[in-house]
C-alpha cells in the first residue's frame, strides 16, 4: 500500500496525474504536462512535493567521526550551514546510496537519502554507527517542497524576509520564517536550475504549498510532478540511483571522483575502491543523432563492439533532441565519438557530448 504524502490532497485538487513510486504516491504529472512543466522549471518557476525523500539526523559528540567513516566525500571541512554532496559506499566500493548531509553543528548532521533507499540505508548506518552517536529517522514527521527556476528567489522573498534565505549553494538557514510557518531552507536542488528545498512540519506543508503558487501565480510558476523531474535532472547530466550508480558500480565509474576524498581518512569502500584499480567503464552524455529515442539499459555499440548500456534516457524539452546517459568502456569515450544505441532491436546512431547537457 503505497504511503500519500501530506500533500496528496492538493495534488489531486489540481488533477495531478498521481502514480506509485518509491512506496509513495506522487503526481507524475499535472494537466499542463511534462513538456510545459519542464520549461517552467527552465525559464520561470517550478514547485515540486518531495516530501518522498529520507531524512535522518545524526547527534552526538562523535557525529562528525560517524559521517565522516559513512561517506566518501570530506566532511570535516564544511562549517554549519553547509550542505555536502556525497555517495556512501559498501565494503566493495560500490554505492548504497548518494546523500546530501546537512551541518547543523559538529555534533548534529542531517541526512537527506534517495526514497526508495530510505529503509536500507536507515538500517545500513544504525549497522556501522560506533561511539557517542544517536541515528533519529524523521521522515515521517516532515514534508520537503521544492521550489526551482530562475525566479524561484523573487517569489519566495515575497513571503520571507529576504536576508534570512541562504545566498550561496548548498547553504542553508534554520527557522526560517515563510509567512508565519516555520522552514528549514537550503539552496539546493535537482534540477540544474537555482532553486530551494523546504522541509517543514507535516500538518504545515498544504498551507506553504498554495501559499508558493499563489505568490508565484503572476510570474509562471506552476506545480510539476514525477516527469519533469527525471528530464530536468537528466538534461543536468544529474545521477540518479538504481540508473548511473548502484550496489555494483563505484562512484569512481559512475563520474562522482569530486565527491570521493581518497586522501581523507579510512572510511567504508576505501580499501574496495582502491582494490578494483583504475576504473574501465565511465559515465558519458549521447546526443542521440539517428531516429528514436534511447531509454535505460539500451546496448551501446562502437561498430559492431559492445561496450556499454544506457542508463538514463529521454527527449531533451529544452534542447529538442533525444539524450542519454551511459556507462561504457572507458576506451571509448572521447567527446565526438560516433557510437550506436541499440533500441527495440533496431541500432541508431549517437554521438559522445560534454556533460551536463544543458547549464544554466
């Protein structure tokens, strides 16, 4: 039975299309349709209901040692109010999961995990947890929102005090006040545009919600569901897990190497990193030249070679032209590339690009 977020009821209010995932149900899209949805996101403004995501804290003297053995990226040198990328890997050094962590203080962190994960990596961290250390899962008591584009500042300063929003990426300011409910908002998000994420009190979240798209009425925002999600994330060349990274793949073979810090000290994945040597598959970015569109798990062929599956794929609303991402065999994938992408039984040609594909 699949779990509805406190704002189901505004999403079927304004005919979300609602579908399963990750054990919720979400809008996968609403009347206006992706296509729309995506290039508000792109040129004005996009309010999304995340509120599927995990979040975690982790408290005591000992948390910045705890985070710091959990995850592959350094910790140890954002201060508070910062936000940090990072995947978490297993003893072999492929990835559990990839996690944003959240400084409150050295001795209180937050983590925000990939939904479906949520259970597995509870459980994962309360396993490899030693010292002075409390692990609180408190995704049930809060709702995320997340409000994307170019105009997503101008419309939330209508409603908070402009100098209390975090200015710079991945910061974020505690107990914020937006229109009298209380926030927690951080610059951040997953759509390759200048955006917010607010988590806040569950029985607050329908309230907030209109109280965006009011504010935001006049200047194009509108709610975006499931769908522009995934194309405004994959036009951000931005992994998604169980697609660019899983248990198997290493974040050094998925392009994450920014966020794994092997000149840190030990933690978990480090000796399985090191022991599977230099990496021979890599992530790239396909502009899709022939006819069709590649999807995930699509054969790639250099001439009559295998040498790699798509793991992401889509029609690009912004660019106009089919994309993909893939993991392949590093020997390959130089930029300009011809390559072919096997869809439906029938091989269509592709060309290795820089990634992102799109940039603000």
């Amino acid at each position: 039975m699949e779990i509805k977020t406190p704002l189901y009821d505004c999403h079927v209010q304004a005919e979300g299309k609602m579908v399963p995932f990750a054990g919720y149900l979400l809008p996968v899209q609403y009347k206006t349709g992706v296509i729309a949805e995506h290039m508000a996101v792109r040129k004005a403004a996009g309010l999304f209901d995340v509120s599927h995501m995990g979040e975690a804290i982790l408290e005591g003297r000992d948390a910045l040692d705890n985070v710091q053995k959990l995850v592959t990226n350094d910790c140890s040198v954002i201060v508070d109010g910062q936000v940090r990328y990072s995947p978490m890997c297993n003893e072999d050094g492929g990835v559990v999961d990839d996690l944003l962590i959240y400084r409150i203080n050295r001795e209180k962190f937050m983590v925000v995990i990939n939904a479906a994960n949520r259970h597995k990596d509870i459980e994962w961290m309360k396993n490899h947890l030693s010292g002075d250390v409390r692990l609180t899962d408190i995704s049930d008591e809060i709702a995320m929102v997340a409000l994307q584009g170019p105009l997503s500042r101008t419309i939330l300063a209508r409603l908070a005090n402009e100098d209390e929003l975090p200015s710079k990426y991945y910061t974020f300011r505690e107990n914020v006040n937006v229109s009298g409910i209380n926030c927690m908002v951080s610059k951040t998000g997953y759509t390759g545009e200048e955006g917010y994420e607010l988590c806040l009190k569950n029985e607050d979240a329908p309230k907030l919600w209109n109280l965006l798209l009011e504010a935001g009425s006049k200047d194009g925002l509108i709610p975006c569901g499931l769908g522009a999600r995934d194309t405004l994330r994959l036009e951000a060349a931005m992994p998604l897990y169980g697609h660019e990274m899983d248990d198997s793949i290493s974040p050094l073979e998925a392009g994450l190497g920014f966020a794994v810090k092997m000149n840190k000290g030990d933690f978990i994945g480090k000796r399985g990193i090191i022991d599977r040597g230099e990496p021979k598959i890599t992530r790239v970015g396909l502009k899709i030249t022939g006819r069709g569109i590649a999807r995930e798990n699509c054969p790639v062929f250099y001439e009559d070679s295998l040498i790699g599956r798509t793991t992401s794929g889509t029609h690009s609303p912004y660019l106009g032209y089919p994309i993909a991402m893939a993991l392949i065999d590093k020997d390959y994938a130089e930029n300009g590339t011809e390559l072919f992408v096997e869809v439906r039984g029938k091989k269509i040609s592709a060309q290795i690009v820089p990634l992102p594909f799109y940039k603000r």
